[in-house]
C-alpha cells in the first residue's frame, strides 16, 4: 500500500523494527499507517505522487504526536490532522496505545 511513498528499503524498515523495544507494537503502529493512508487516498481520491508523499509524512507526524501524549481532539489542530489522528485510532490496538514503551506523555513540558 505505501510502497509508492516509503523510501526505505524493505531490509531497512525490518531491521528498524527487529531494533525498537517493542517490535510486534511497532510492526503494528506501521500497519496502522498503511491503512490510514490507503484510507485518505481514496476518499480524497490523491492520485499526484507529490501529494501522496506529503499525506504520508503527515500521518507519520501524526503518530509521533500522538506518541508524545498529544490530545487526539484538539480543537486546536488542522481539520486534516483530526481526521488523520482519528482514524489512526481506529487501527491503533487498544494494547499498543496502552503500551508505555511506545506511546507516553511528556509531563515535563506542561
């Protein structure tokens, strides 16, 4: 599904994952991604490889906002950026949002 958009090379992604504390958590935040992708892709019906790539690196920003503890509904926040974030949510397991070593809350910075 994102073959078009990631750059890496399969090896390099597995390796990445065989590295992180919690493989199988982030094997399954990468799905996640997958399918948010594919998702926005055909509903907003992208077809430009420019604007793909950019829909893709939003997303990834996305998980690492929501890594870092950020608020999934913020009013504050693109419309893009909630219907992303939302929909992450809807793939995310319930077991790898509750998993510390992947998604925790930087209480330093409030």
């Amino acid at each position: 599904m994102i073959e078009e958009v990631e750059s890496r090379p399969v090896e390099q992604i597995l390796e990445a994952f065989n590295r992180a504390p919690a493989p199988e958590a982030n094997l399954q935040i990468y799905e996640a991604v997958a399918l948010t992708y594919r998702d926005l892709v055909r509903r907003k019906d992208i077809t430009e490889p420019g604007a793909k790539i950019l829909l893709y690196n939003q997303i990834r920003m996305n998980v690492a906002y929501l890594q870092f503890g950020g608020d999934a509904e913020s009013g504050k926040s693109k419309k893009l950026d909630l219907w992303i974030r939302q929909t992450l949510l809807r793939y995310l397991p319930r077991e790898v949002l509750e998993n510390e070593k992947i998604f925790y809350a930087l209480d330093w910075l409030k």
